[in-house]
C-alpha cells in the first residue's frame, strides 16, 4: 500500500491540511470524507454576510472545486465515517466500503449543542451550524417577524444584529447575568448589552428557559420571567465537539480528542485538528483547551502536514476571534482568565477601545473593539509574553506601537 492520507470531515481544517500536503510536497494519495454534500466553506459568514444576504454561496467555498482536482485531493461528499479499524489502519463508510490509510486525520469539527427542553423540537424552532441550517431560517427573515433567540453567545448576538437589520423584531434570552459570559471579559458583555439594548433587542439576562410551546401557528417561548412571544425561535446554546468515532477508536479524549504539540492522537497514525480537538495551549491558564476558531483549525492543520511529511514543529500560535456585530468589529487575541488583571485603554462610550488582560504581570490577551492597533500589537505582545506597565497600557496618548520602553 502506498502512502495515503484519509482526513475525516470537510471544513476549514480539512482544506487547508489537504493544501499544506500538497505545499509540503507530499506524494501520496489525500482523500477527504465530508457528511455534507458541499466541498470545504467558511462557517463564520454563516451567522453574518450570508444570513444578511450580502454573501453568495459560492463565496463561502473556502477554496474551487477545481483545486482538489488539481491536487489530486479525492472528495467523498455525502459520506459519513462509521468505524476506525485501528489494527488494519481501514476507516468504514456509511455506504459500505472502506478507505486503507497511512495517516488518518479527525477533523470532525463540532455540532449544535441541543437545548434539552419539551418543545424545541417543534418546527420554528432552529439552529445554526450549516449551510442547509442558514437557507432554512432566511425565509423567515421578514419585516415585523418576531425571532427569539436563546443564547447570548457569539451567535445568538450576531443573528440578532442581522435581523434588526432585516426588519425582524428580536428578543434574546440568557440564562446567566451577562452576554458573552463565558467568551468575554466583564467590560465587553456590559458594552454589547448596551449595544443591543440601543438597537431595540429585548435582551432579557439572568433568565431560564423553561419551555417552549404552539398555539395556532405561533410559538411561545416560557421563561423564569414570564412567557416570550414568537414566529421563530433561535437556540444558540454552544456546540459539542465530535468525538464519537475517535471514542469508540479508544482513542483518549478529554472534552476533544486529547492531540500533542504535533496534532497527534494517542495512535501515532492518527491525528486530529480543529474545533474537535483538546491540545498543550501555552496561552491557557489550564495549560490545555479545545478552541473553536479558524485560526486554530488553519494553524494546527499546518503542523499536522508538517508532522505527517517528517518535518514536525511544535504548535504555539496565538489564539485569536472575531466577531461582527452592527458597526462594530471585536477582535480578541490569547485566552483570559477570571483572575487576571483588567486594564481599560479607551472609553466604551467612544466606541473604539480595548480591555488588556494581565496574568502575572504578562499581557494574557486584549479584546479591542474598533481598535486595531490595540489588537495587532496586543497579538505581538502576547506571542512575545511582553510585561507592560498597566497605566501605560490605559494612557491613549502613548502609541500603541510605542507601548514597549
């Protein structure tokens, strides 16, 4: 058998490994095995351009068909893995076959946590992950319509933006004190909540969802706080990394598939990149973590061709997110935790501003609001572990690039 390399799932990460191969001269046979019938896209203009629009969908494929042709990258589209047979090195097929491998590589991505309440299976009430998940909601992006979206995370903020745009009256329900609780420090959730509030969302924090029921067409949704009314519902509750196959493997697996600093599985023939995987972070309190961006699927895909062409290199890149919500661009780089030091560069009634997160002294990460060079720079000195001075930090009349004595 000839070198091969068989890459489970088509997202951002399978792409851009199958294009690193191919960069790093690597000979042997790619095949790439998606459950959708669409070749590798972009998910983050799902929740934004695209929802609003402004996207076609042509544009979300991360790359032309015509490249994997010319890569000789072998597409299996509409195809779902069902089995890893570890000792023949064989993955099985939803259609009965099987694929032989040198290297196998899980990039299963993640899928839509399910909110576990009677009623949320009824239809008007969606999710957002897919292409299929965007088309289906769009037609019901129509003046006056009310949306209720439960979940005040990156998603649920990004939609509701989009649909204000759209004419659609938005509520949005979170259960815990503030937006963005878990992805944001305390300054920015308070910000984005003004933000949304301004716009004419009716965000409603601290607040349970209990149920959500049908009468004559319309949906309800029942709340700790009383009932919300609406012609469609939006969960947005976080997304579940996959790992079943990797499990029943016997792989290690740990809130992701457990990879090295080389993206390599607990099977040195298999390795495992992007949202479903839980790799060494420097950057992380823990030490540890399983990021969901494209900057980690893009980075660790990149280390794992280097791994599989012999030419391994540790991965140590900075983590970094976006979001687009209204006018507003949020640019965040590293990883906070919830006793670092807070320090603010910038008001937030400006609308251009940044928070610099401080963990013993070193710039841990920046979240800037319309404030690229307080992001570009904080970026460089994260990577570079710079000590600064927290009150030059908030003095915005000393240049970021001049931030460093």
């Amino acid at each position: 058998m000839g070198d091969s390399v068989v890459i489970v799932g088509a997202g951002q990460a399978a792409s851009q490994l199958a294009a690193s191969l191919r960069g790093e001269s690597y000979q042997g046979t790619i095949t790439i095995v998606g459950d959708e019938p669409y070749i590798p896209y972009q998910r983050p203009p799902l929740s934004k351009a695209f929802l609003a629009g402004e996207l076609a969908r042509e544009r979300l494929f991360i790359k032309p068909e015509e490249f994997y042709t010319e890569a000789k990258c072998t597409l299996r589209l509409s195809t779902v893995a069902t089995a890893i047979d570890r000792a023949r090195k064989a993955l099985k097929l939803s259609d009965g076959s099987e694929l032989t491998y040198s290297k196998l590589v899980l990039a299963t991505g993640a899928r839509v946590r399910k909110l576990p309440l009677p009623g949320a299976d009824l239809p008007g009430c969606f999710y957002l992950r897919g292409i299929a998940d965007v088309e289906r909601l769009q037609d019901f992006f129509k003046p006056d319509k009310r949306l209720t979206i439960i979940g005040a995370g990156y998603i649920g903020l990004e939609v509701a933006a989009v649909a204000l745009k759209r004419g659609v009256k938005v509520s949005v329900i979170e259960a815990l004190p503030h937006v963005l609780a878990r992805a944001a420090s305390p300054e920015i959730s308070v910000f984005y909540e003004d933000e949304h509030r301004r716009s004419g969302v009716d965000l409603r924090c601290y607040v349970r969802t209990e149920s959500i029921t049908q009468s004559g067409g319309a949906l309800a949704v029942n709340t700790s706080s009383g009932i919300v009314p609406a012609d469609f519902v939006l969960i947005g509750i976080g997304i579940v990394p996959n790992v079943e196959l990797a499990t029943a493997a016997g792989l290690d697996e740990d809130n992701g598939i457990v990879v090295d600093q080389f993206a390599q599985t607990s099977d040195p023939s298999i390795y495992a990149i992007g949202d479903c995987t839980n790799h060494p972070c420097a950057y992380a309190s823990t030490g540890r973590v399983r990021l969901e961006s494209v900057q980690n699927a893009i980075d660790q895909a990149k280390h794992a061709a280097l791994s599989i062409c012999g030419k391994a290199k540790a991965y140590n890149e900075v983590p970094w997110f976006w979001s687009d919500q209204y006018d507003l661009k949020l640019q965040i780089a590293g990883l906070g935790a919830p006793d670092d030091q807070i320090v603010l560069r910038g008001q937030p009634s400006s609308r251009s501003f940044a928070v610099f997160r401080l963990r013993d002294g070193v710039i841990a990460a920046v979240e800037a609001v319309n404030a690229a060079p307080e992001y570009m720079m904080g970026r460089r000195l994260i990577a570079a572990r710079a000590r600064v001075a927290p009150e030059r930090l908030a003095d915005k009349a000393i240049p970021m690039k001049e931030i460093v004595q």
